[in-house]
C-alpha cells in the first residue's frame, strides 16, 4: 500500500479499472472482479461520469451505477477509494463551475455515496475557461464534503502549473494531488518527455491509464493470434519489430518470476518515479488473476534495465 502524493489516501499497488463495468463486463461479471479484487487486498476502483456513454445503448453513469450497486449490496464504501472524473459525460461536458457542480451531484447519486475519494478533471480541452473557475467549484466540493482529494487527468504540465500557481495565491483554492496520464511500455515518450518534471516538483502521485497498453502488453497480440476484444484495433497496432522486443523481453522475465506477461508490464510501470498505481481494468476474475501478482512483484535493477531498453 502506498499514499497518493501529499494525499492520505493509502492504496493497493493495482488501481483496478472500472471502464467495463456495465460495457463489456455485466452487472455479475463485473461485481465477480470487484470481489475478487478486494479478497486479494484491493481497495482503489478506478471510473468516471462517462462510461461508458459509447456503448450502443448506454447513455454514460453505468459504471458508476455498478460500482455503487456492489457497495452497496456489500455494504463496504468505507474501505473503497473511489476515483471518478468529470468533463466528458454527454450531458455534463466541460469544467465550468455550475457544470462541475452538477456533475459532482450526479456521480454521487449513482455511486450511492456522499463523498468522492479522488475527483479527476477528466479533459481539460477548453483553455478559456480559467484555472480558477474549476479550482473554486473543487473547493466547494471538499469543503461541502462531498469531495476528499482532486487530480488531473489529460492536463497539459502549463495548465497543471497554472494550477498550483493559483493555489499558492488563494489559500481557497484546492491543489491537485495526482495525475492520470497514458504511460506505459511501449507508450512512454509523451510521458517522460513532458510530465516527470511537474509531478516530482508538486509530489503528484502517478496513476497511469492505458497501462496494458490496450491489452497488448498482455501478450495475447501476437503474429498469428486472432484475439476477440473491443480493443484489438488498439493493441494490435503494437505489434511491429518494437512490439516484438517489448514481448520478447516480457516473456523472459516473467517465464523467470513464474508470473504472467502483464503483471511484469504492470511491476515495470510500478517501478518507474513517481507511480503508485497503474490502472488495468478486467472483465473476468480469470483476467484479473493476471494483473494481481503485481501487488507484490518486485523486477531487479537488470530486469528493469532490459525491459527499458527493449522498448526505447
């Protein structure tokens, strides 16, 4: 277990995803996972207002209507860190303030709760609006209770340091304490080339989505291999002669833990400055059982080293 930056949130090593929840994975499917998870020790369920609004049928707020159906049933919020974020909900876009109000009373609606653990900007595509505006409506969430901690997730490092900026100038105004980019793999310039800076300066706990890399760092994309997932267009765009060394160096590794591929991607990410907990969702406990031992898998310096310069 480990905090989130300068928050006292203490979370287990695998932030489990929720995306599926009421998409790929059913109301049974997904209370499966969600109880597997937690019997193994997790405590940290990743979601957003959002999902999953492009599923045929599917209006956005279903994961968040499972997550709370299964907390409720099971009658365990208290020992559940709940990340959820708004912006993108197809009625609730954007970071207005009255906007990010709303939104706030319709995740907790749903989530059958009255406090968010962790509340992500989702999207932060309309620089007009001030950093102050949605500061000010996150800070009349925590101080109404409704809210605990805030983070950022696709936010440039400018607005992020605007953010703090104005912070440090209105002692009202809330300050991030984590981050959600997309790191991982074979995913990792954008990362590393633009963000490490801001996170170590403003102590933000790292919390990296698209961990798997759209399942490719599974190993289940390989040439030959026909893989039946809403993902496969997403993953299989790895598998070039990078891919290839990136799956390569996984597999020995994991051959030498007696682990699965993407527990040994995870315990890479794991490893790298400034992560608590990359975010890997499952539709089945069989799924899930693969991305569990990085709770406690810890990679030697050369392992690390190899798998780095595997995927450079």
């Amino acid at each position: 277990m480990a905090n989130i930056g300068s928050s006292d949130l203490d979370v287990f090593p695998l932030n489990l995803g929720g995306n599926v929840f009421g998409w790929t994975a059913d109301e049974a499917a997904s209370a499966a996972v969600l109880d597997a998870y937690t019997e193994a020790g997790g405590n940290f369920v990743d979601t957003a207002d959002v999902y999953s609004a492009w599923a045929p049928g599917n209006s956005g707020g279903e994961s968040e209507r499972v997550l709370g159906g299964w907390m409720a049933a099971r009658g365990n919020r208290s020992q559940v860190v709940v990340a959820t974020k708004v912006g993108s909900h197809p009625e609730r876009k954007g970071l207005r303030a009255e906007n990010i109000l709303a939104a706030a009373d319709d995740s907790l609606q749903r989530l059958g709760t009255d406090y968010i653990d962790l509340y992500y900007v989702h999207r932060d595509d309309d620089h007009d609006i001030p950093v102050e505006e949605f500061l000010g409506a996150f800070g009349q969430l925590v101080e109404a209770g409704k809210v605990r901690y805030i983070a950022a997730s696709n936010m440039t490092p400018e607005r992020l340091e605007a953010s703090f900026a104005a912070a440090e100038a209105d002692a009202g105004l809330p300050r991030f304490v984590a981050l959600q980019p997309n790191y991982n793999l074979v995913d990792r310039a954008d990362y590393e080339s633009t963000y490490p800076e801001v996170v170590a300066k403003h102590n933000l706990g790292v919390l990296p989505y698209w961990s798997l890399a759209s399942g490719f760092l599974t190993g289940k994309y390989r040439d030959g291999a026909t893989v039946h997932s809403q993902r496969a267009s997403g993953a299989s765009k790895h598998l070039n002669d990078r891919g290839r060394k990136v799956l390569a160096a996984l597999d020995h590794v994991a051959e030498g833990h007696g682990v699965p591929v993407a527990a040994v991607a995870l315990a890479w990410l794991k490893a790298q400055p400034g992560i608590v907990a990359p975010i890997a969702s499952a539709r089945t406990v069989e799924q899930l059982a693969d991305l569990l031992p990085v709770a406690t898998l810890e990679l030697s310096a050369d392992e690390l080293a190899a798998l780095t310069a595997a995927s450079e």
